[in-house]
C-alpha cells in the first residue's frame, strides 16, 4: 500500500511537471508577444543577416525577447534567417512571428519619377530597397549592360520609366536593373515602337524630347501641343531653343545640379554644351530629366498644328500662349519680360 502511494504520487508530480513544461512551451509560444499599439510593424531583415541582426531589429517590438529567442531555437529559424520585408501584427505569439519571418517576405511598391540624374535616380531608389546607391549607380553604368542595351552614358537614363513598380526589399542593384530593362522592353511596345519610326525618332530621341517637353510644362493637357511645336521645329530645321535645355547645360558645366535658376539669361544661352538648344540643332545626346509616361506619350501623340512658339501666358499660369510666326511670339513675349520684370526675378 505505501509502495503504491509512492508511485501514484510520483505519476501525479510527473503529469504535475509535464503539465506545467507543456504550459510553459505553450504560453512562450502561442501566447502574444507584441509591444506596439498600432496594428501591424514592419521589419527589414538585410541580406546574410544572423539571429542577433534579427533580434536587434525586433527587439522594441516584442514584450519578451528572450521567450522568441527560446521559439525561434526550436523551430530552427536561428540557423535558417531569411532577408527582406516581413509584417508583424499586433497580438501575433512568438510561434506567428517566426513562421513570419521564416516564409512571408512581403513585396514593396517602388516609385520614382522627375530624376534629372542617374546618381539622384540611384538615390532615390537606395531610400526603398536594400541595394545601395553605390551598388545602383554602378549596375546603372555598366559599360557592358549598356552596349547590350544599345544606350550610352548619355542615354542611359532613358532605360528607366517612370511608375511604380512592386519589388522585394532585399532586391539587388542588378535584380532592379533587371526588372527596369523587362519594363523598358514591355514598354516599348509596337504601338509605339511605329509612332517613333514614323516621326524618323529612335526611342533614346523620343525620350530625350519628352523630358524638354516635360520642363515645359506641368500641365499634362499641354505636352502633346508643346511637343508639336519642338516637332515641327525639327521638320523645318529649326533650332530648338528649349530654355530647359540651356538650365541643365548651364548646370552640368558647373557641375552643380542643386542650383534653382527662375529665369534663363542672355549669358546663359553661349553655354557651349551639346545640351544648348540654342548653340546646337536637333534633340540634345540624352535626356535632361526623366519624363512621365504622359510626355513620352504626348511626343508620339502630338497635337497637329502650326505653332512654332510658345511662352508663359502670365494671364492663366501654367499654361502657355503658342504662335504661328515670330512677330505673334514676339508680342506674347514682351508681355512675359514684362510681367517677370515686375516679379524682380534675377536669375
């Protein structure tokens, strides 16, 4: 009878120990574990990252980093850490946020426009993925991807279209160029492809009129009558004399592209550089900045008409006055000198 006392006290303290080790694995890993307010975080876990990477990224979000660190031992996600971008819900248990960080990588969207560089698209782009600017600018110049491509240092920009694109985070320099040239490509599209044949355009010319017309003008409804005017200039063997064009030579002399110029100057317009619509004919090398899609489309799509000039309209602003010959231009333009005179606008 006391043997079998014994032996029945000690299966009640053994189911007693397993009890309490199973609720102690159950709460360390089913239980929530979170310490933010708002309904989910981000986490970016980086490339060739290590438990303690992880744990110094996820720490302010946990209450109990060391009740993750047990979980994350057992299912062996120490030894098998995944880069990229991960969302942890409020109230998800330690055993959630491992599988989390172990299969949900989660794409971003990635968005650019307006870069008058490649070094600020490279920038811009190292601010959403985990590439960095260098790496970027790097695969952006690579002499042996642009021949492939059929671009130069001058044209390169051209390759990269303006919209916002869905990534992983822990993309590479080369996966985004990649991606950039499968978009280019999808782009250009035969539609296209015949509107730039039929304007005797490649698409690195298209590119480049469509970045003048985009500093033009603002105004989208505008773009396919400015970019008919800087094509029936080419067609007459006009120069351009885009004032754009002469603010990014002006700028690329002095390498100095943080500069703001207002108002082009008659010293301005002897800048000696390819980029002066005023000095040399035809579309600039390159493009001064990147277009929107609105104005590479308004180039191919241009408003038919016989304007050759055009400048501010200082009586609806943002938009423009076009003219047919130079003495029409030449009195919408004394109205602009006059007005930006009374504005006090130096340079």
């Amino acid at each position: 009878m006391y043997i079998r006392k014994i032996i029945i006290t000690i299966v009640l303290l053994g189911a007693l120990a397993m009890g309490a080790f199973a609720w102690y694995v159950y709460s360390t890993a089913f239980t929530p574990n979170t310490a933010f307010n708002n309904n989910e975080a981000h986490v970016y876990i980086k490339t060739n990252a290590n438990i303690n990477d992880v744990v110094e990224e996820i720490e302010p979000l946990l209450d109990n980093v060391s009740s993750f660190i047990t979980i994350a031992n057992r299912k062996q996600y120490v030894h098998n850490v995944k880069p990229g971008h991960f969302v942890i819900k409020k109230g998800m248990s330690n055993n959630d946020i491992v599988n989390t960080l172990r299969s949900k990588n989660i794409p971003i969207d990635v968005k650019f426009n307006n870069q008058e560089r490649l070094e600020d698209l490279a920038g811009h782009i190292a601010t959403q993925i985990e590439a960095d600017s260098l790496s970027l600018i790097t695969a952006m110049r690579d002499t042996v991807f642009l021949n492939e491509m059929g671009l130069n240092k001058e044209t390169a920009l051209s390759l990269y279209i303006p919209n916002t694109y869905e990534f992983y985070w822990n993309s590479s320099a080369e996966t985004f160029r990649s991606r950039m040239k499968t978009e280019y490509e999808k782009f250009w599209n035969e539609s296209r492809l015949k509107k730039a044949e039929k304007l005797n355009l490649s698409k690195e010319e298209v590119i480049s009129l469509a970045a003048i017309v985009q500093k033009e003008t603002a105004k989208v409804d505008e773009r396919p009558r400015v970019a008919g005017v800087y094509l029936n200039r080419l067609k007459a063997g006009m120069l351009l004399q885009a004032d754009p064009t002469v603010i990014y030579a002006v700028k690329r002399e002095k390498n100095d592209f943080n500069q703001v110029i207002k108002r082009v100057l008659y010293k301005d317009l002897e800048t000696d550089s390819p980029y002066n619509t005023y000095k040399y004919g035809g579309i600039p090398p390159g493009p001064i900045a990147m277009p929107d899609i609105s104005s590479i489309d308004a180039v191919l799509n241009p408003e038919q008409h016989n304007y050759y000039y055009f400048v501010a309209d200082v009586t609806n602003f943002g938009y423009h006055k076009f003219a047919k010959n130079l003495a029409q231009h030449n009195r919408n333009k004394a109205e602009y000198v006059r007005w930006i005179n009374s504005q006090g606008l130096k340079r």
